[in-house]
C-alpha cells in the first residue's frame, strides 16, 4: 500500500468513525490526525467508493450496462414503491424502456433520473452516476407524509409530503438532479458532510440539480429561475422555493416555515452543531458564487461556468475535506485550464468568489 | 538471582538517600488494574485497565515514589506504565512465582516509598510476609490500593480504593439510571432549516410529558411511559456508533437524555438507523418529530 509510511491507527479506522472522530476528539490533534486520514489516498478513495457504490441492496446484482451497438452508454433505471414503508427498496414499479404507469410519483422519478443521466453523458461524456454505467434505482412514497428526499449512498429515496405545506418530492426535476448528483460526488471527491466540505456537497448538489433543469428546459443564464425545488411547496406557503442561488435568503418567507435562512456571502456564514453543521445553510454561499460566475459568463450555464465546477469536481487534487476557498481555488484554476488564464471566463469565476467573500481581492490568480 | 537483588538494593539505597529521612518504609501494593480476555497466558490491560492504569499515575504522582516493582507478565507492567513513565522510574521485575524474594528486597530498603504491580494471589502473600494483615482480593476485584508503612516502631496498613469501582457489576449501577428528560431535535433533510422541530420529554414517576416550543403538548399514557423508558437502554444507545455517512440530505436527529443523577447522555442518528433494529426509541422519536411537525403545519 502507497501509505504505508504514512499510517497510524486512523488508516485501519472506516471512514464513519474517522468522521465521528473529527467531529468529536477532544484534542485538536486528534481532530486533524483524522481529517487527514480522510483525505489521504485519491487512489485507494474511488476504489472504496466504487465498491460501496457496487456493494448494497440489488445494485450488486446488476451489473453494469454495456454499450449498445452504436457504443453509447444506456440508461437502465429502476423505480420501486415503498408504499408508505420505510423499508428500502421496496416493490419495482418500472423498469428500464417499460411504458409510463398510472403512478406519477413513479413516472416522474423514472424522467427524472432519465433526464439527469442525458445531462451527464450529453455535457461530460460521464456514464453515469459512478461514470461506469451504475443502474439507477429510486424508491417512491417513502414513509407516511415524509417531506423529504434523499440519497442512502446507493439509491434515490423519495417522500410525498405532508400535503399540508409540502407536495410530492419527486415533482421538481432538480431535485432529482440534486440527489443524483450526491451520488456522483460520492464517487469522485467525497466531500466529507459536515461543515464546509459538506455545505460544498450540498452546493455540487444544487448547482448541477439547477443545471439538469436548465438543460432540460433550454433556458439561458438570464432565462433560468435559480430556484431549487420549486413546485415543492404548497399553494398556501408564502414562498417560490427552497433555496435560491440567485438572492439566497429570499426563497420563501411563511408564517409557518420562517425565513430562508440562507446567507449569501461569508459575511454571513453560520455555525451551527444541526444539519451536519449547516450543509443546507451554508450552501448558499458557493450556490451564489456559482450564480454570479454564470451569470457574468453569460449564456447557457452547463457550457459555461457549468463544465469549470464538474471540472474541479472531478479533480483528483480537489480533497474530501477541502473547504470553500481550496474549492474557489481549483475553480479559478480549472476556468484558466479550460478557457484560458485572463479569459473573461475565469476573470468571472475569480470575481464571484471574492463577491462572496470566499477569495480576498489581493490573491493571486492561479496559474 | 541473589546478586542481582543485592544490587537492586544498594541502587535503591543510594536513591532514597538523599530526599528521605530514616521514618521507614511506605509500600503501596496493588493487584495489576483489569485485563483483556485473551491471550490467555498473557493478557494486556483491557480499556477498563488501562484508564484505571492512568489514575493510578494520578494518585501517585506525588507520592515520592522511589521504585516499582512488576512481575514478567504484562499486565503488570502497563498497569505501571503511566506512573513509571511520568516519573522516569524504570519498573524492576521480580517474577510472580518469587514474593519471597521481593519480600526480602523490601525489608532491606529502611526509607522511602515503593509501589508494587502484583496479582490476587501473590499481593496477600506479600503483604503477610512484610508483617502486615491477611487479605483477600477476589477476582474481579482491581480497584484495591493497599498501603502497608514498616517503620522501627512496627507496621501500618491501610486498605484504599482507587478509581471506578470494579466489584458493583456495571449492569445493576446503570439500572439505578433514571432519565429525567429526553430531549430531541430534528435537522438537516433536502429542506434544510425549513422542517426543523423539536421537543422534550419530561418524566415524573410514572407519567411523562412532550412538549414543544411550537405550542405541542401532549401527555403520554402510563404503556407509552413504560415503554418508553425501556427503550432507553443505554447501553445500546451508547452502542450506536457514529451515523452512517453515506446518507445525504436524511434527516439528523440530536438526543440529549438527562438522568437523575445528574449525568447526561448524548447520541445522533440518521432516518433509517432504526430500521431492523428492535430498539423502539429511535422510532418513536421519528414518529413525534412528525406529530411536532404536523401539529405546527396545523397553526
């Protein structure tokens, strides 16, 4: 093994306890000792990764789909009914090139992963989630009225809602794009959940889960609404969406909900022990800066600024516990690589950064 | 085997000499702290041990001690080690089967204090052999600290604890635990702050209350009470381990249980922990988080 020199109790440790370690040690030593563990070896990572993506529930079992004849990859996706249950994955629904059924939770989680896997492989030739053609498996009507969705590290995970301020979770495509996207996170850098890493997994999250959707619709940097979940919400909520990477703060405003809590800038930025410590806060930070650097780009987002974040993301330099400005960094790097070093490309993605706060005016523009 | 203790002795004179007058002898004697369960032969410290081998160093850190004496297994040795490391006291070995030997060491040194790492069945021995009381150590006894003082007038001898109490079986001490207060929160999901709730259970007797900042109240039935109160077995939730870290966007539950004598535990899970798992309470908490959250939607 490639670290051997380098190992002490931590490399022999899994990851979940390296996690709780750095969340809990009581010694800042102990803290970074298993931070840096974490972050250790790029190689070793996306091996691990792609087994405990292959690992569990039926994803074993299916193996990965072969090009067709034309040597294009092809979708295979899977959509199980959880029937209120909460026992995963429950009972399969529809299957790959099966027609539409009379369940629309079901039909929209089938278009949804469909639209998200065209949006990888059109823009960055990426075969799916794992880039090794993953099957797609997402379970429906999970538990009784549950107003979320998720991702379990090997499948898509989708509640109904309250139907008092919440509706079905599987109506906004990009927040399929969104849970998807963790997937794709969790087999290239990992950003670990919790703290800035984890507000920069969330933000991965809503940057592509907002580009699937442009794509989709073909709407320009100005045409597009920034929203993330829109449609969510209930006709009686005082709001648009969740979050917004536009003005964050001002998704929704309720009797009920509150405000958005979302700071937009560093300024701003909150600390807090719940939420894995503020991933869907925080969020809003890089969420703008990707707003801004699009924006000023101009255009359509996933030929713009969309290819310099899935470039940074998939950066083996870009390290599971990298913090917003290691993030920024490699951004800026990766407009120059791309567009061009002094391109308006990565003056735009510099300038939003230190919009933000994240990057201070005097750094120097990497090389 | 003579000679080398000659030696011990003359090394051990010329250390006391300087700090210690001639008010004689202070040994402390104690059975090595608690062991793992394999090897068999051999066992080092178990975690138990070796957190009883650290306040050993705590209490005898100022105790002047000049020279500790082990015996050839390991156990005796790591139960010294965090003393003999802080003092700079290399732990000299006498083998278990010769307590006589060490015995005669020890009447040969007149001033001073020495520690001695020995096992249930050979620190009686010493200490009869040194003049002082008979005694008994069970075996899963380790939390005894004898000190036996020879000086020209004649022997004392003191029977001390130190560190937890390792005769009281940990089971029946963590009944005697009563929750006062279960308190619970709800975070994170795809949602974020928006579907935050979270609430407290207080328990009197046999009754128990919910309560929540949002206004939600609800008074459990004497059945909920009790099964609520068995499923906080603290053992198992301290058994829990981290949250599973795969999971993006579930909802994070915090659980701070505040028991009645004043000690306080806390644990985080993740939505599906629960499943398969015969435990209740991860459940119920699911399940009132929604009740919370529900009622809120109803303002």
């Amino acid at each position: 093994m490639e670290t051997a020199t380098r190992c002490s109790i931590f490399c022999i440790l899994p990851p979940q306890v390296l996690v709780a370690i750095a969340k809990n040690a009581p010694t800042p030593e102990q803290r970074e000792a298993a931070i840096d563990a974490l972050s250790i070896d790029h190689s070793l990572r996306n091996q691990r990764q792609t087994f405990s993506l292959m690992g569990g529930l039926q994803v074993g079992a299916l193996s990965s789909v072969s090009p067709d004849a034309s040597g294009r990859p092809q979708k295979h996706r899977t959509i199980y009914d959880c029937g209120q249950g909460t026992a995963l994955p429950g009972n399969v629904k529809r299957t790959e090139g099966q027609a539409a059924v009379t369940d629309s939770s079901v039909d929209h989680a089938y278009d949804g992963l469909g639209d998200t896997f065209d949006f990888y492989l059109n823009n960055h030739e990426r075969n799916s989630i794992d880039n090794k053609g993953l099957p797609l498996i997402a379970s429906v009507h999970y538990s009784n009225k549950y107003n979320n969705a998720f991702w379990n590290g090997q499948q898509m995970v989708f509640g109904d809602g309250d139907g008092a301020i919440f509706g079905d979770f599987t109506l906004p495509l990009d927040v399929i794009g969104h849970e998807l996207t963790h997937g794709v996170t969790g087999s290239e850098a990992n950003l670990v959940y919790q703290g800035q890493s984890g507000a920069l997994n969330e933000s991965i999250s809503d940057v592509f889960g907002s580009l699937v959707k442009q794509y989709k619709n073909n709407e320009t940097v100005d045409k597009a609404d920034w929203l993330i979940g829109k449609g969510l919400f209930t006709p009686r909520v005082h709001g648009t969406a969740l979050r917004s990477m536009a003005a964050p703060g001002t998704a929704y405003d309720d009797p009920i909900l509150g405000k958005d809590p979302q700071p937009a800038d560093m300024q701003h930025y909150v600390n807090t022990p719940s939420d894995n410590g503020g991933v869907h806060l925080n969020s809003g930070i890089p969420n703008h800066a990707f707003y801004l650097a699009a924006k000023a780009i101009g255009g359509s987002a996933w030929t713009g600024a969309g290819p310099i974040w899935y470039d940074t993301l998939i950066d083996k330099n870009l390290k599971a516990t990298a913090n917003f400005a290691a993030f920024a960094d490699l951004t800026v790097r990766h407009a120059g690589l791309r567009f061009g070093n002094n391109s308006p490309h990565q003056k735009a993605v510099f300038d939003a950064w230190q919009r933000v706060g994240v990057l201070k005016k005097a750094a120097q523009v990497a090389a | 085997m003579r000679r080398i203790h000659v030696a011990v002795v003359i090394w051990l004179s010329v250390l006391f000499a300087p700090s210690y007058g001639k008010c004689g002898t202070t040994v402390v004697l104690l059975r090595h702290a608690e062991k793992a369960t394999s090897p068999a032969n051999d066992p080092p410290l178990s975690a138990a041990g070796e957190s009883r081998a650290n306040v050993l160093a705590d209490v005898l850190a100022d105790a002047g001690v000049g020279a500790i004496f082990i015996t050839e297994y390991q156990r005796t040795r790591q139960t010294a080690a965090p003393l003999a490391a802080q003092l700079h006291v290399n732990p000299q070995v006498i083998p278990a089967s010769n307590s006589h030997e060490l015995v005669e060491v020890i009447r040969n040194i007149h001033e001073g204090v020495v520690v001695v790492v020995g096992h249930s069945n050979t620190i009686p021995t010493i200490i009869a052999g040194l003049g002082g009381p008979s005694v008994m150590i069970s075996d899963n006894e380790f939390d005894n600290l004898f000190i036996l003082t020879i000086g020209p007038s004649g022997t004392s001898f003191v029977r001390l604890h130190y560190g937890s109490n390792s005769t009281s079986a940990k089971a029946p001490a963590e009944k005697q635990e009563h929750a006062m207060q279960l308190k619970f929160s709800r975070s994170g999901g795809f949602a974020g702050t928006a579907t935050n709730v979270e609430g407290v259970v207080t328990f009197h007797d046999g009754t128990a209350e919910v309560n929540s900042s949002n206004g939600y109240q609800r008074s459990l039935n004497p059945a909920e009470v009790q099964s609520l109160k068995q499923s906080m077995d603290l053992k198992y939730l301290r058994g829990l381990g981290a949250p599973q870290t795969d999971l993006r966007d579930a909802y994070q539950y915090d659980v701070v249980i505040d028991l009645d004598n004043k000690k306080r535990e806390s644990f985080s899970f993740h939505d599906q922990a629960a499943e398969g798992k015969t435990n209740n309470l991860l459940q119920w908490i699911a399940e009132e988080c929604r009740k919370i959250w529900e009622y809120r939607t109803k303002q």
